[in-house]
C-alpha cells in the first residue's frame, strides 16, 4: 500500500473485486481434468514422509495422516486374496499391484512403525514382503520382476531396475527389504535384499547417477548401521517414571540415516512380545526400573546404557 501511495483498506477493496471478476472468468473455461484416484506405491512414499516427518518435528498430525493412510489402502484395495491393488477410485479398487506398489508400501509400514511404535505395521509389512517374495521374485537370475506372476499374460515379464521420477522396483524393494529385516532379526529378508542388490551391481557400477534408490539401500547394507532398542521405564501408580519422550526426541533428533528404532513399553513379559519384535526384544529388559537403551549394530546389541548422555556418546 505505501508503494502504491494508495489506503490500504481502498486496496483491500480493490484487490477483493479483482479476485472475483478473475473467478467469473475462470468459471467460463473448461476445467482441466483431475486425476483423483489413490495409488498404492505414491501413498506408500507419502506415508514414509509423514511418518519421518512426525518422528523429526514431534508433530502427531503427521503420523496420524499417515496411518489413516495405510489403514484405508490395507482395508480397501486388496482382493480376496488379501493380495494389493494397485488403484482406487470411486470406491473401487481394480488392477494387480506391481512391484513398486509393495516396495513402497513395504518401506512406509517401516518407517510408520518407528513413528508410532505399533506392531501391527511391521506385521503387515512383513506379511507383504512374504507375498512379494512369492509373486514377484525371479527364482533363476535373483532380484524381482515389475508384474506378479499371476499378472495378465503379458510378451515379457520385465524388470526395472533404473530410477526415473520415482525409484526403481528392484531398488525400493532391496531397501524396504534390508531395512525390514534388520527391525524383525530376519536374516532372510535381508539376505533377499542383498541379492537384489546384486542384480543392480552392474548398473550400480557403470550408472550410479541412474540408480539413487539402489546407491541408498546399499548404503543401509553395508553401514555403518544401527539399531537401538529402548525399554521403557517401569510405570509406578499410573504415572510414568521414564522420561521416555526425552529419549525418544533426542535419538530421533540425531542424524543418522541408518538407523532404525524399536520401542519395548513398560512391564511388557518376553512371552507378550509381537512375534514380529521378539528377536531384537527379547531378554532386553529395564535396569532398576530406569529406561534403558542397547545399541544394536548388525542386530547384535551391546551392553545396556541407563544414561541419556551415554546413550549419545554412542550413536
């Protein structure tokens, strides 16, 4: 308004006009068509931006958006087979998903479980990665094709494995799979992901710029690489002794983009683990009552630290 020697409220005016003879005119073109329906791969990197996003900015709204998300496309676009779909719109999900559909989902359940700590999405994502193991997995030359084995008969089954707008299939799954297996203490699914790795290698060495996805899952395999598991202080008369939101928001804090992080709360008994934590849980208990902390690299943890500053000196 001082720019334009004008009043400010005489300016409001204005500008308010201006916008509505801009909506009337808008209104008299023909509106560009709109792509509504819901993918499982993108939702699947939007849920690991949310949850990621929750974990740095201590913002709940995040992680909520984000499991709402994975709950719509587990309860609506899978079939009788309990197999995904790759699209819904219109209150009907159609099509087989590919292999970048699982990878991503794979990946965001993951990271969705460090931002809530529910088991539930490390089961459902371990329960995908064993369907894409079966469905899309190439037994002869390793690594995983692009359709499900029971997919529409197509002239070849291709595999991709180069990163365009979005990553490759192979790379998302060799990083969904290494990282999955490091939380469960599956050996297998990691293993798996190695080997999927190895089909990339030659892109990897001779187009490295055409593999990012591929260069970050490699970078999760070799490490360094870290897992810390937290026990929750015990909880005395309702109320939590722990401090557990200082620890939490201080290791999350902390730069390091291979870690993963697994919650075990208060007074939980090694015979109520989810089978899906037991291995990195298991025998891993509070010392005095104190929460507690082990470093685990490899999934072999060390010694348990009962000292938040100790716990940073060894991340």
């Amino acid at each position: 308004a001082r720019m334009l020697e004008a009043d400010p409220d005489e300016l409001a005016a204005t500008l308010a006009r201006c916008r509505q003879t801009l909506w009337e005119t808008r209104e008299r073109r023909v509106k560009p068509g709109r792509d509504d329906k819901v993918l499982v791969a993108w939702n699947g990197w939007m849920i690991s931006a949310l949850a990621q996003a929750s974990q740095v900015l201590g913002d709940e709204r995040y992680a909520t958006a984000a499991v709402r998300a994975a709950d719509f496309i587990l309860e609506n676009m899978r079939n009788d087979e309990s197999h995904l779909l790759h699209s819904y719109k219109d209150g009907r999900a159609r099509f087989n998903a590919y292999l970048d559909d699982y990878a991503a989902l794979i990946e965001g359940l993951v990271d969705l479980y460090q931002a809530t700590f529910d088991a539930r999405h490390l089961s459902s994502a371990r329960e995908l990665a064993r369907q894409m193991i079966d469905r899309f997995a190439d037994p002869e030359l390793g690594g995983f094709f692009y359709t499900a084995h029971d997919h529409e008969q197509l002239i070849a089954r291709t595999k991709d494995g180069q990163d365009n707008a979005t990553p490759s299939g192979n790379s998302q799954a060799a990083t969904a799979l290494i990282r999955l297996g490091r939380l469960c203490g599956d050996v297998a699914l990691v293993e798996r992901g190695r080997g999927t790795l190895e089909t990339l290698s030659g892109l990897l060495a001779e187009h490295p710029r055409a593999a990012a996805q591929a260069l970050l899952a490699g970078d999760a395999l070799l490490g360094p690489s870290v897992e810390i598991v937290i026990v929750e202080g015990h909880i005395v008369d309702g109320q939590s002794v722990s401090h557990l939101d200082e620890w939490l928001a201080a290791v999350r804090r902390r730069f390091l983009p291979n870690k993963l992080v697994v919650l075990r709360r208060a007074n939980v008994l090694d015979d109520d683990l989810p089978d899906v934590l037991r291995p990195l849980l298991e025998g891993r208990t509070s010392r005095d009552g104190q929460t507690t902390a082990f470093v685990c690299r490899d999934m072999t943890c060390g010694p348990p630290v009962t000292s938040l500053d100790e716990l940073r000196t060894l991340l």
